[in-house]
C-alpha cells in the first residue's frame, strides 16, 4: 500500500479529472459529479476541493478546509508513529568457562531485557584451546534458555558462527 504525503494532494484548480465523486464537509456522499459542479459547490460551501483518492474510478475529493485536513493528517501520522515499538536486540557475552554466580547475573539481564519487550542474542566467545570443545558447551547456553523459559522462547537454537556461538531468545507471548 503506498502511503501519501500531504503534498501529493491535489486542491481546487489543480484536479483536471472530468467527474469526480464528492463527499461533503460532514462527511455525506454527495455522488458523482462533473469537476465544475463540484468545484463549485466547495466555493458555495467556502472551503477547498481535494483529491483524496486518485486512484479511485472514479476519484474521490473531499469538499473541506484544506488547512484543516492538512493539520488533522500530519496530526494522525505523528500518533501513528508514536504507537510503534521499536524491537531492539540487547546482546549477552557469556564465555565457555563461566561461573554460576556470573551465569545468574547475566540471566537476571537478560530477564530485564526481555520483560522490556526487546529480543536477547546471547554469545558465548571462545577463546584458543577452548575451541576444541565447542560442542561441549553447548549445554551452558541451552540451561541458560531453560532458566528462562518462563519469559523466553529459543527464536533461533545455538549455532556455531566462527569463534563464538550465537543463541537468540524473545519474549514469550
């Protein structure tokens, strides 16, 4: 669906269409019309004549106070940008070698993030001869999602990229 920007709006003289389908300043279906008449009747009326549907057959306009519409839709675009979240990734590093008690801490952070409503990535870095042993630690990072599994669900499973590995959790709806 493409969006439209108040400036793509045609007002009065700038619509060259030859019937249009005119809704009245109360919001009524005044039918369809020749572009004179409707022109005409938005002077009668002493507001604008606006094109609010061109891709329509035949278009739409709005028979309304163009500065008005003009500050009522930026109004409606500004709600609707306010009323998006945003979904941030908040990353965990955990080593292959970690202790309970440091373990615990970064649970309890990642608990935080994900009460916030943000997605968790959680990398456990391998450093020298702890890379022989990748495998055997993939069981850190699938205790620390079953710790969290009152929150969280796995969004991807552990998966070895390069030295480290990658596990990402969400918040469980």
């Amino acid at each position: 669906m493409e969006v439209k920007t108040i400036n793509d709006l045609f007002i009065n003289e700038q619509i060259r269409d030859k019937e249009v389908r005119v809704i009245g300043p109360d919001g009524e279906q005044l039918g369809v019309m020749s572009i004179q008449d409707a022109r005409k009747a938005a002077e009668e009326a002493g507001v604008d004549l606006v094109k609010i549907a061109p891709g329509a057959k035949p278009p739409v306009c709005r028979i309304v106070d163009y500065g008005k519409f003009k500050y009522e839709q930026l109004r409606k675009q500004k709600e609707a940008r306010k009323k998006q979240k945003t979904v941030e990734i908040k990353e965990i590093r955990i080593s292959p070698n970690i202790d309970t008690n440091d373990l615990n801490t970064k649970i309890a952070a990642a608990r935080k993030f994900l009460t916030k409503g943000n997605r968790v990535k959680i990398t456990m870095r391998f450093r020298g001869r702890e890379m022989a042993h990748m495998g055997a630690s993939i069981h850190i990072l699938i205790d620390l999602a079953k710790e969290l599994e009152d929150c969280a669900v796995i969004e991807r499973q552990p998966k070895a990229e390069g030295r480290s590995m990658v596990m990402f959790l969400a918040e469980k709806k």
